[in-house]
C-alpha cells in the first residue's frame, strides 16, 4: 500500500509539471497573435481610408448638386430689367461685358421675402471665375450707390474652365451678349448654355431657356 501511494505522487508530479507552456509555444503563440494583428490592423486602415474617400465623394456631390442647384434658380428667373451703376450709368438686364472680372451679370426675380419687407422681389446678380473657384455675387439692390459691393458666395472649388454661349434669335451661338456689332436694338435670346469643367468630375453642361 505505502508503494502505491508513492507512485500515485509521482505520477501526479509528473502531470502537473506537463501542464504549463514550453517557451517555444510562447513564442509561436506571440508571433501567430502579431500576424493576426497586423491582418486586423491592415483591414481596419483600408475600411477608414474608404470611408474617407467615401465621404469626400459624398461632400463633392453635395456641393456640385448645390451649385447646379442656385445655377438653376438664377438663370431661369432673369428678368428684363435695366439697372444703374454706381456711376449712374445704364447697365442692360443681361451682359458679360460690365466687368472684366465677372463672367455674366444679370437681373433676376424671384426673391424671397419672409419678412414681408418694403422691398424689390428683384435681385442682380454675377458670376465670376478666379483662380479655381466659380464665385456667385450678389448686390442688395438693383441700382447701385457708390462704395457698395455686392456679397460673395464660393460655390464650388477645383474648376479648370467655365464656358458660356448665348443662342440668339437667328439660332447662332454667341460667346458674348450683347453680340459684337450688335444694332441699337439687342438681339432677343433664346438660351444660355453654361459648362463646368471639373478637374475631378469632367464637364458639367447645362442649358437654360429664355422664352
């Protein structure tokens, strides 16, 4: 009985000494687990660079829908309203010849009026390309007093090119309005076509009626 009892302990000794790790699973184990962290963390930075880029996408269509969005408001409420500049002078409803710097300037209905103010449901607005950005102005009244400027709106960034054409009456496509050589009387325009080009979109084209 007192040899059984011997053996049993050895044998115990023995399995509780076979139970722990030897150093060189360990170290598999750590470098299995360094691998799979790696795999995650790999996985985990392509999903944020692809939300990123998504978002950006996202952020981009918002502003160009926007842009589209004014473009179309303006363009389809131009009035035929003559106005006065700051030097008393008469500017037509409609011409890209008033600043070198703006692509077109307009008179448009239209505004909204909350409030119920005293005040012109008339606007004049323009256009200008600089550097990349399509800028949007907009003056507080139609006939302009000295020193007053116009407030200014970035609609869109990262533009290469913007394009106007005006289809006069005799359906011939002009670059400018009034045309040149033009008679007293203006030529009636029927369309103004506009082009955006976008150094990440290509071409955006629209076409606006004037009848």
């Amino acid at each position: 009985m007192l040899t059984v009892n011997i053996n049993s302990r050895k044998i115990a000794g023995r399995i509780k000494r076979q139970q722990g790790f030897t150093l060189l699973e360990l170290l598999i184990a750590s470098i299995i687990f360094a691998i799979m962290a790696i795999m995650a963390y790999g996985g985990l930075n392509n999903v944020i660079k692809n939300s990123q880029s998504s978002e950006q996408a996202l952020t981009r269509l918002q502003q160009i829908q926007q842009t589209v969005s004014v473009l179309n408001r303006d363009l389809t409420q131009i009035v035929k309203r003559d106005i006065r500049d700051e030097f008393g002078n008469k500017q037509a409803y409609l011409s890209t010849e008033n600043d070198i710097d703006n692509l077109i300037e307009f008179t448009r209905g239209g505004r909204v009026n909350p409030a119920n103010l005293l005040r012109s449901s008339l606007l004049r607005v323009a256009y200008r390309f600089e550097e990349d950005k399509f800028i949007r102005l907009q003056w507080p009244q139609l006939d302009r007093a000295p020193g007053i400027e116009p407030k200014q709106t970035v609609l869109l960034e990262e533009v290469e090119e913007i394009k106007l054409r005006f289809l006069n009456q005799d359906a011939e496509w002009q670059e400018q309005w009034p045309p040149l050589n033009a008679s007293a009387t203006p030529p009636e325009l029927l369309a103004i076509e506009i082009i955006l080009q976008l150094k990440d979109w290509g071409d955006i084209r629209r076409l606006y009626s004037m009848r």
